[in-house]
C-alpha cells in the first residue's frame, strides 16, 4: 500500500470544480429565490426552494443536487442545468505534527488561497483568507510580500468553511460539539479592503438558517483601516483585532506602511468608538515581538499606556515572530517574550503569548501561500 509523506493528507478531489457565475453557495435567501424565479420556478415556490437549497448546503453540506432528495429528481435535474453547489480543487492538504491543517484551494481562474484550521482544547479555530495576495506590504509578514491580485467572492469566503467542514466531517452541521467552532478572518489580504464581500460572506454565515454561526464566535483582523472599522462595528458587529505591533507612529510606520495613512491615534481612537464591542467583549490587539525593534521594556509599558489613555477594552495577544527566507528580523528569546508579557499582565491587561501552531507547515502567522507556491514551483524546475 502506498504511504503518504508525513503531514500530507489525502486531498478530497470534487466531483466537479465549481463554477463561480452559477453557484448558489454565497447567495442571500433573497437571491436565491431570484435566481430560481429567472429559471420559471413558479413564484409562490421560489422562497421554500431556496430554504431547502440553503439547508442542503449550510446544514448537510451537499455538493451536488442529487443529494437534496427531498426535491423530486425533475426539479434537482432543473436546478443542476442552471446552478451549482460544487467545490473548488484542493491542490494540498497537509496536517502538522501538533494537529493544525492547512489547505491549499485553487479557483476557476486558476488562483489560490489558503485557509488553515487550528484545534485546540476549548475550540477549532478556522483562518479563511479574504484576497488573493496582499497589498499592504507590512515588512514581518511573508504573505505581504504578493502582490494584491484580487478581492475573493463571497462564494470563495465561504467556501473555505465549507471545504474545512467537508475534510473534518463535520456534516450534517452539528448544534453542539462543532469541530470549527470560531472564524478569524485573519488569512490572507486585508478583509476592511474587501468589506462588502466579507460582510455578505459573515452574514450567511451566521444566518439561523444555515451554519448559525454567533457573532461572538467571529473576529476580523485588520492592519488598521480606520473608516471601515467604523462600518464594520455599525454594520456586522463582529470581534475586532488589530494588528498594532508598534507603540509609536514612527516604529510602526516603518514595519506596517499603513500607518503613514491612518497613524496610531486615529486607530486607537476608531478602536475606543468600536460599535462592535458590547457585553464585555474586548478588542484584541495583536503584537508581533520583533528582536531589537518593538521588544523593549519600555514597549511594554507605553503599550499599556496607550490603552488606558484611549479608554479601550482591551487585551493584547502576543506573537513571536513565525521566522521565513529572506526575512531581516529574529524572534527575541523565551526570556525577553516572557518579561514583555509580564509587564502587561502586572498592569491589569490579559497578554497571553500565541503558542505557534502548524510551522512545519508553513500555516503560522505571516506565512502564507508564499513559500507553498514557492516549493511547487521548484519542483516543476527540477
């Protein structure tokens, strides 16, 4: 019998490669009624056909019309003429030795994303990807290193989670117990510079007819996009991190260039006026321990200031930096990450370290695609 390399997994080949202009996956209720009553479904049909074409699709998680056997074979041959409900090819599947599981899915334009699922005690925590590259050119990150190709679908967001479901087995959707318990939006590109999609996306996510996914159960991470942060918390209500990583305007100006646009005042201020944050939830910010650059003592205690002077709720999520070819910065020693954390903790603010999951993998924080794409591509050389 045939082995497989260690941490690579049977990849579940589709029955067929979906078709982006005729899948129903990422449509509201409202717009699949409509395109039903473009195909002459009678009127008084179209709003239970599209709730029981939802429920096959966000509750037992067909991948074809000739599962949803409830519908009579005449109408599900209709709707397979017109529609589709498939997946996108996996090019790989890999599993890391502490359980984190990354895939690699390629679109009908032959683009690829990554999305990677991280098991925990208490939870499984899905990373699904909102661009195709990334246009903010933060300088730790190796995934800022693309360029931006382009914003995904709502059908690619959410096709991500279905393809996780699909690998974990996590069919028909389960009320108690899931396996993908949270979402962060934290994959690649920068979800505020896609918010329509992300939104739309989000809301069939958490919509009680389909995978009913709380709001409290989904964090968007964003690098700083102060106007969309404001839609963001007015408009989809979800948990906020920010990718701060720096305490002055001039740090972090040089490692994340976005901050020329919208410098840590005007983020920390959108932050404090957040509308996403009620019964007591918290902002997350997210801290990227760079050696020599932002790991100081004194780092510590004016990121602790900056939070009580904006009057945020907030903790601060620690990363050590996920180290990658070509990179200029170190991860500080085990000493230096504890000290840095202690220093918040002793002022009153959570900042537990971020045990790193799935680089074996290359799934960690800021790695990406890149090097995936990279391997492949010197495979095909050799």
């Amino acid at each position: 019998m045939k082995t497989l390399p260690l941490g690579v997994e049977p990849v579940v080949a589709p029955r067929h490669i979906f078709n982006d202009s005729r899948s129903l996956i990422g449509l509201t209720h409202k717009e699949v009624a409509e395109k039903l009553r473009e195909i002459g479904i009678p009127e008084k049909q179209c709003r239970m056909r599209a709730q029981q074409i939802w429920h096959w699709i966000y509750f037992r998680g067909a991948k074809s019309f000739d599962e949803m056997k409830n519908i009579s074979k005449e109408m599900r041959n209709k709707f397979a003429e017109h529609f589709d409900v498939g997946r996108p090819e996996i090019i790989e599947a890999l599993i890391s030795k502490d359980g984190t599981r990354k895939w690699l899915m390629k679109f009908p334009d032959r683009q690829e994303v990554e999305t990677v699922f991280i098991p925990e005690a208490d939870r499984g925590t899905l990373c699904i990807s909102s661009q195709v590259g990334c246009t903010l050119t933060c300088k730790f990150c190796h995934t800022g290193t693309q360029r931006l190709v382009r914003n995904l679908s709502p059908t690619e967001i959410v096709m991500q989670l279905l393809v996780a479901r699909d690998y974990l087995g996590e069919w028909p959707s389960p009320s108690e117990g899931r396996l993908v318990s949270t979402i962060v939006l934290m994959g690649m590109g920068e979800p505020l510079y896609n918010f329509e999609n992300v939104k739309k996306a989000m809301q069939i996510v958490m919509d009680d007819n389909g995978i009913n996914l709380s709001r409290r159960r989904i964090t968007l991470s964003t690098s700083g996009v102060v106007p969309e942060i404001y839609r963001c918390g007015e408009e989809l209500g979800v948990n906020l991190a920010i990718s701060l990583h720096a305490v002055d305007d001039e740090t972090r100006s040089e490692i994340m260039p976005i901050n020329k646009k919208y410098p840590i005042d005007e983020l920390l201020t959108a932050c404090k006026n957040y509308g996403g944050i009620k019964n007591s939830r918290k902002i997350t910010f997210e801290y990227i321990l760079l050696k020599g650059i932002n790991d100081s003592d004194e780092d510590a205690f004016k990121l602790v200031k900056l939070i009580k002077d904006y009057k945020i709720h907030a903790k601060v999520n620690l990363i050590p930096f996920n180290p990658w070819p070509g990179s200029s910065y170190e991860r500080p020693g085990k000493e230096r990450i504890s000290k840095f954390s202690k220093i918040i903790f002793d002022q009153g603010i959570s900042a537990p370290i971020r045990t790193t999951r799935g680089e074996d993998i290359l799934a960690a924080c800021g790695q990406l695609k890149s090097e995936s794409e990279k391997a492949r591509k010197s495979i095909k050389k050799t």
